[in-house]
C-alpha cells in the first residue's frame, strides 16, 4: 500500500523529522507510545576527583520540583564506550558501511553551525574528526543560508564533514570565506522548533552543539525585536525535552569589556539546559573530550509532576545524591507550556497503519527495541528516477514468533528540502512451524522492497511494529545519481550461500537469480561461505563497448588481497549492464575486508565499496 506525502512544518522538519508524535519513556529502551510524556532529567555524577560514579540505584537520587519531592518513577544508568581520540580520528577516514543499523548506538548529537567563516568551518569539522565516535548518530544543520545543504541523522561522519563543507562552498563549488546572516529571533525559533522534535527520542541524552550561536544577554531594558522571548521560548523547549546545548565560540581567547556581556549570555545558554561551554580558550581538543564524557556515563531519571503546570514559568530543579563526596550536575529546571499553547496539527491518519507505526516512521533517527540492519542500492528505474532496493534484515531474538503474529512493515523517503517521496506498507501475519524458530533466533528474517525516488539526496525511514511485540526504525541516506551520465554504476547487492536458508517474507525474483540468493544485508561472513556480489553499469549507447569493470578485494587497511573476475549479466536494455563476482571465503583469514566494483571509460570512472568481515566459530 502506499503511503501519502507528508508536509513539512518548518526548516528544521527538513533535518530531523516530519511532524510530531511524542512519545513515553521506557525502563531502559526508546518506545513509540503516545500518551503524557513524563519529564526526564538526566544526572552526571562524579567523584571528588572527577571520575564517572556508577552502581548508583534508584533509591540513592532524591529529586525536588520547586520545594515538592518527586517519585522517581524511570531509573537507567547509561555507559557509552568512550573511544581513544586517536580511534575517532582514524575511523573518519575509513570507509563507511553501506548498511545502516538501529544496534549498538551511542551517543545523539546536533551540530547547528550559525553564521561564520573558515575558522567555524575548521572547528566544526575538529568536533566531527575528535568527538564523534563511530557509533555516534549526528545531524548537521544550517540555521542559515541553504537548507537543503544541512544532512539529517547519520552514522557516516563523511556524510557530516560533506555537510559542514557545503554550508561554505560558492555556487561554482569553490571553498567560500562566505558569512551568512538572518534574523536573531528566527535563529532561536528554528532551535525551538529542533528541541520540540528531538523530545520524540525519549530514553537518551540528547546534545546540541550550537557553533557561534547570538548572544542575548539577560538584562534589563527594552527588547523592541523580540530577541529574549525567543531565546526564551527557544530555551523553554530545550528544557522541556530534556536537551542540552552546548556552546562553541570558535573565536578563541578574546579580549576587550565588549565581550564580557556576549560570554555572560552564552553561558547562560549553556547553564539553563544543563549543557557546557567553550569560550576565550583555544584549546578546543580538551573541551571536546569533556563534551563526549558528559554525554557518555549519566543516570537519566524520570518522573511524573505531582502538578502538571500550564503557567509558562519556570519551575526550579534539584537532583542531590544521598552519599557524600560526590558532585551532581543536572540541569536547573525546565519551563512549562503556556496554559493556551499553540494547537500544533495532528499528524495525518494513514488507514491501515498503525499509530505505533505511523510514530516510529516519523522518528528522526535511527533507534528503537527490534533490532534492524538495512542496506539501500540504488539502481536504474523508471525515466530518470532510481529504483532503491532495500534489504532488511530484522533481529530474530527482538521478534515475536507465536502463531499468526502480526507484523507491520513501513517506509518512506524524505528530501532535505523536505520532499516526501511516496513510500509503502505492509502487514505480514507470521506464521513459520515451531521447527523454524530456532533458525529465525539465530539468522533473524528477511524483508526486501523498493522505492522509486527522483535524482537527488534521500533519506530512507524503515520501520517495523509487532502489536505484540517490539518496534524498531531505521534511517539511512541514499543519493541517486544522474542516471543518464556518460558512466554510472549502481549500489552493490551481496548474496551468499549461508543467507540463502535465512526466512524471507519478501524476494526479488531476477537477483535472486544472479546471486544464487536472495540479497541480504549481513555482512558478517563465516569463513565457510561463499558470497556473491552483483553490481549494473549504465552508459550511453555509442560508448558501452570500451567499459571496463574490476572487482578488488583490499584489507580494511588498504592491502591488496585479489583481483577476482566478475562474469557479465545481458540486459534486455541497451547501455545496462551487469556485473556480478564470487568470492570463496575459506581463501581468506578472519578479518575485515573491503570488495571495491570500479568502471573506466578513457578518463571517467565509478566506483562502490562495500566492507564486510569473515569469522570463525
């Protein structure tokens, strides 16, 4: 069934997510049910000399609303790996995954980059080169100039850098010294508008990272253009969806009693939202690595206000420990909605889908219970758009597996000029013999689909909803190329012989049929297997014949493992042409690898890399 257009809200729904369902915190996992939100607070605690303090539980924290205790009724401790700097600078420029995953992710960053020049535009990309490590989820967005530049929620910190290099390119994609400018009160309506959408991710820190953001300092006097109501409606919502801003000054030590009100204001900033600041220091490595501990071992609480206030105001805060010694930072309160806020439009009911599902479609980011891997191919479609074969593989232990289970299956793409693409859904009524189940715990099931979308960049939202069960979504980014270029190749689709007994509710009939498999999106790969890969060249009609393709297999390190013939697959239409290469793991040593398609044509060239890894039992 297909899904309708969506439209978009603002700016900001072109970088995080299309409308608003908020959701419910959980014990210790994100979920998808709607209802009234309890209000999260998340806890750093620390020893006398600075160290992390875990083992903390529940009854340990004592949590006060103005002067009224609070029951603490959601209580998770949350310990990220914290790689070494030297690990998160090396994977920057290691070749990216082309299967996206809602497992084992850390840490949720916005970067807002305001206006600036080339010093902004290095620091930015320090931040993505030191801070964000490789699990990390991180959305780029450009409060000015163009908006279709900015890059929503990716793993991929080559996508990230990509984002930050374009706000600073000029029309002839020349590195500009450009600064942007627009008004102080859109600004803090856009970071307004970011918060109210990042509350949709309930049971995680969330930090956003504002790069020369406008200081509004808090004193008297008159306000004419409305520059304080807006930061404080902007920090209103901060607060009110537990989001921490952080604040880069990327000018570095500055001097002058000019400056003193302009601090004053972003520490304020900061301060209200429990988040941190750099400011008059050059030394940006330092504070980065005190920006990751912060947002890497903390206790998030939970609570329902004995009053649920509608007054606007602001209502105080304070988390203390019940040990002694110890240091607590939280942040000081949170304003309340208004008692007649704005009535915000419901989001559209799609017969058929469910609203669980409906919610976890419109999730900004990658995230949820039922684990998802989803790999996204883009091929030649119709006309000029692209036909985008998606593969999911969905966990087997997240999965309920009674008879007739239900299961719903839904997706759509979105622009950053906030183009929704007509996606699909279906519901599926799982029904596999209890001799099955042991296979599907331990290989998961198969979905494969496709989506039609124009030329351009894309962002694929996957979700998948059991009523009984669990709920997962995926977001993974797709570009489609000018399908009518001199030489172009598609993604590339792997098969293996292991895969080929993996459950499946959906096929795709012809690559099946080339790989000897349905595709998958596993790319662990037991030494045993054989695997196959299939990739399509296109080209113009007079230059079809002088292509050459090669597969190369490299270590994640670059060394040369094999050169491996790859066998041509005819296509009825002219100017198409595939290419598919076998691969004999037991020739190789556990370990990761790197299997390179690569077309030539005189001086053009195309090439798709796919990593994956052999093991051993």
């Amino acid at each position: 069934m297909m899904l309708p257009n969506w439209p978009r809200r603002c700016a900001i729904a072109l970088v995080l997510a299309p409308a608003v369902v908020i959701g419910q915190t959980a014990q210790d996992q994100p979920t998808f049910r709607s209802g009234i939100q309890s209000i999260e607070v998340d806890v750093l605690v620390t020893d006398k000399s600075g160290n992390a303090v875990r083992g903390l539980t529940r009854d340990d924290f004592t949590l006060v609303e103005d002067d009224t205790p609070q029951q603490i009724t959601n209580f998770t401790f949350v310990e990220l790996p914290v790689e070494p700097s030297t690990t998160r600078k090396a994977a920057v420029t290691a070749i990216p995954s082309d299967v996206t995953t809602n497992e084992d992710l850390g840490r949720t960053y916005v970067m807002v980059l305001n206006s600036g020049g080339p010093r902004l535009r290095l620091i930015a990309r320090r931040f993505v080169e030191e801070a964000v490590g490789p699990h990390d989820q991180a959305a780029v967005v450009h409060l000015c100039g163009n908006m279709s530049a900015a890059q929503g929620f990716t793993t991929n910190r080559q996508l990230m850098l990509a984002a930050i290099d374009r706000y600073f390119l000029d029309v002839d994609g020349a590195t500009d010294a450009r600064s942007f400018s627009c008004d102080t009160v859109v600004k803090f309506n856009l970071i307004e508008e970011m918060a109210e959408r990042l509350g949709l991710l309930t049971g995680r820190r969330k930090a956003v990272f504002w790069f020369d953001p406008p200081s509004v300092f808090h004193g008297g006097g008159p306000d004419p253009a409305g520059q304080r109501f807006a930061q404080r409606d902007a920090v209103r919502a901060l607060t009110r969806n537990n989001v921490g801003l952080y604040v880069v000054d990327t000018q570095g030590l500055t001097t002058g009693l000019g400056n003193l009100e302009m601090k004053a204001g972003l520490r304020v900033l900061a301060d209200d939202t429990g988040g941190d600041i750099i400011v008059d220091s050059n030394n940006f490595s330092s504070a980065f690595e005190r920006f990751v501990r912060d947002n890497s071992i903390y206790y998030l609480l939970g609570y329902v206000p004995e009053v649920e206030h509608r007054d606007g105001k602001f209502h105080n805060l304070r988390v203390r420990v019940n040990r002694p010694g110890l240091t607590v930072r939280a942040r000081r309160g949170y304003y309340a909605p208004e008692a007649d806020p704005k009535v915000k439009p419901s989001p559209p009911v799609v017969d058929g889908l469910s609203k669980e599902t409906a919610a976890a479609l419109r999730m900004p980011s990658s995230l949820g219970e039922l684990g998802i891997e989803l790999s996204v191919a883009p091929f030649k479609g119709t006309s000029r758009n692209g036909s985008v074969l998606l593969d999911a593989q969905l966990r087997g232990t997240d999965l309920a597996l009674g008879s007739r289970e239900p299961i719903e299956i839904a997706f759509q793409a979105m622009t950053t000029e906030g183009k929704i693409s007509p996606g699909g859904f279906k519901v599926f009524t799982l029904d596999f013999s209890p001799e099955s189940h042991g296979v599907i715990l331990r290989t998961g099931i198969r979905v494969i689909d496709r989506i039609e979308l124009p030329r351009g960049r894309h962002q694929v939202r996957f979700a998948v909803h059991q009523p009984n069960g669990k709920t997962g979504t995926v977001v993974a980014d797709v570009e489609i190329p000018d399908f009518s270029g001199p030489l172009v190749m598609s993604g590339v689709v792997l098969g293996s012989q292991e895969t080929a007994a993996h459950r499946t509710l959906m096929s795709d009939v012809r690559l099946k049929s080339i790989l000897g498999s349905d595709p998958t999106a596993v790319r662990r790969f037991d030494v045993r297997d054989v695997i196959s890969a299939f990739a399509e060249v296109y080209t113009d009609l007079r230059q079809s014949q002088s292509v050459r393709v090669t597969a190369r297999l490299t270590t994640a390190s670059g060394k040369s493992v094999d050169t491996l013939e790859s066998s041509v697959v005819q296509d009825d239409e002219p100017g198409r042409t595939g290419y598919v290469t076998r691969i004999r793991l037991a020739d190789l040593k556990p370990g990761d690898y790197v299997l390179t398609f690569e077309a030539r044509r005189e001086r053009l060239s195309a090439t798709r890399h796919v990593p994956f890894a052999v093991i051993s039992d």
